[in-house]
C-alpha cells in the first residue's frame, strides 16, 4: 500500500513538472510613430507597459500612419487596442453598430492648427475664398475641424458647391507643396503644423486649442474592442494603469518624456525631430488621461453637418467605458472622469 500511494505521488508530481504553463495573454496595440502619441512612443522607448502587464501579458505593437486603417485592423481582429483620434474612432463605432469598441481613456488634447502660406494672401478668414487648403485626410479629425470652421466662416469647400478647395493629403505632401506655393493653407496636426511654420514658410493663422472652452478638445485616446476587453479586463485595467502613472510622468519630467519620444520617432521613422519643432509642437497640445467626452460629442455632430455619419445622427452614448479608469484612478485617489 505504501509503495502505491509513493507510485502516485511521485506521478503526481511528474505531471506538475510537465505541465504546460498558463497561457500567456498577447495583447496587440496599435499607435502611431507621432507626437501626438506620446504615452505609446514613450512606453514603447522604456519599456513601461512591459513592465506594468509584467510575465502575465505580452504586448506586441503595431505601427500605423492613419486612423481608418487602424480601425480596419481592429474590425479584422488584427488588434486588440489602439491610440488613435476621434473621428476614425466615431466611424469605427458607427460602422459597427456600437458593437466593435470602447474609448477607455484620453491620450492628448489640443495639438493641431490651421497654417497658411507667408505669401499665400490669406490675411483674414474671408481671403480663404477661392484658395487650396489642406487636411491629412478625407473625414479625419482636422478635416472635419477645418470643414466646421469654413462652415462659421459662410463658406464651403469646391465639393459642397462653395470656392474652397480642400485637398486630402498626406502631412509630408502638404509641407512639399507649402514648399512649391501649390499649398495656400493646411489645417494639420503637430508636429506638422509646426514643421509648416519652420520649414514650409508658414504661418500660425488659427491655434485651433482657441476654439474651444478652456482650450481643450480631444485629439487622441485609447480604444479597444469590445471583444477583448471582456475576455480580459485585468490586463486592460493594468495596462490603464500604467497610462495614467505614464501620463503623470511625462507631464513631470518632460525633457526626458521628450528625449524618449523623439529616440522612439526616429527608430520607427528613420528621421527624428529638431529639438525646435519638438519644443514649439509640445507647447501646443496637453497629455492627459481625460477622455474630453464632451469634445468628442462636438466633434461628432461636425462630422455628420459635414456629411460623413450617415443621414442620420447617430447614438454615441455606449461609445465611453470608464469603468476600469475610473478604478484606477480612484486608488490612486485622484479625480474619477464622469
């Protein structure tokens, strides 16, 4: 008997020794080699997400240069969370019925302007009539943001029957043809609307951070899909966790967070930043954890005026799920976000 219950002692712990470890949690986010991503340029340069997830998770990033294609990601199931801007997010939503994410926190807010050529003639908002102005992108932030302002301003772009030619392009394309004078104006964001100014022979026309109450409005958050962040809330909450603690740092030891940022930018670039541009652009936006709901919501309404949501407006009251920030702000005995 005793020689029994030694065989099964010793096979029980032969199979303790070959049992598989608990499977570890990839989860995949995506960001942008951009300033207006700090926490994720940042992070990835030192490696706190690693370590705030620990040997529980394993974060694989991937880069992205656009919203809309960060969200077809998501949708494929290609990524699990994403920094990203507002109206790809709102898209994302709407597309999905309400059904693909959630915004779980705020990345930045502020950080982009309205540019114009030195020599383009525009002096005051009625000179923008007949001229060629710039946005990254068909239905993005900024080109919502500067199809509004044309809008307060009585006019309309070339394609809703009005003499402003707004023109989609790539940030790059839009500082190249600044360059040429084939570009009177861009609405972009940093640090392109500083590289404008520096090297595109522009100038500051309107700081778009002067258009809303405080100066605040939401240039960049945290989603992640529904999916995932109902099959893991422990690694989202921790991974909040590290965002806010990261957030504090970088807004408390911003010549380094800055360093960081730029080292990140140039091994994913191949190019960084001169500390003047990197200076000017940070002294126009504000990292933060606050989602800004209430810009957002703006944001939105501008985006259906301007043809892009649908015929109708649609629900965005699921959009926010707050919960796992508010958690975690609370044990830190900071302010929770309503």
């Amino acid at each position: 008997m005793k020689v029994a219950k030694y065989l099964v002692l010793l096979l029980g712990i032969a199979l303790l020794a070959v049992a598989p470890a608990a499977a570890q949690t990839v989860v995949r986010i995506g960001a942008f080699p951009n300033i207006t991503h700090p926490q994720a340029m940042v992070g990835k340069s030192n490696g706190w997400y690693d370590k705030a997830l620990g040997s529980s998770a394993k974060i694989d990033w991937k880069s992205f240069n656009a919203g809309p294609a960060a969200i077809e990601a998501l949708f494929s199931g290609a990524i699990d969370m994403a920094y990203i801007g507002p109206n790809p997010a709102i898209t994302g939503y709407v597309r999905s019925h309400g059904e693909a994410l959630r915004i779980v926190a705020g990345a930045t807010s502020g950080g982009a302007s309205l540019v114009v050529r030195n020599d383009s003639g525009i002096n005051k908002p009625e000179d923008f009539h007949g001229k060629k102005v710039g946005s990254p992108q068909m239905g993005n932030t900024q080109d919502v943001a500067l199809r509004a302002w044309l809008k307060a301003h009585g006019m309309k772009s070339l394609d809703k029957g009005g003499d402003v030619t707004v023109l989609p392009l790539a940030n790059p394309d839009q500082l190249t043809l600044f360059v040429k004078k084939e570009l009177d104006a861009a609405w972009a964001p940093e640090p392109w609307a500083t590289r404008l100014i520096k090297e595109g022979n522009g100038h500051l026309f309107l700081d778009e951070r002067d258009l809303w109450p405080k100066g605040a409005f939401i240039t960049a958050h945290l989603i992640v899909s529904t999916k995932f962040l109902k099959e893991h809330p422990d690694v989202v909450k921790n991974f909040l966790r590290a965002h806010v603690e990261l957030t504090d740092w970088i807004n408390g030891h911003l010549p380094e967070a800055k360093k960081a940022l730029n080292g990140q930018i140039q091994k994913e670039t191949g190019k960084a930043l001169s500390t003047g541009v990197l200076d000017d652009a940070f002294g126009r936006f504000q990292v933060t954890y606050d989602p800004l709901r209430s810009t957002l919501l703006t944001s939105a309404r501008s985006a259906f005026d301007a043809g892009f949501l649908g015929k109708q407006m649609p629900d965005l009251s699921g959009m926010y799920d707050l919960t796992l920030l508010n958690q975690v702000l609370a044990e830190k005995k900071k302010r929770v976000i309503q």
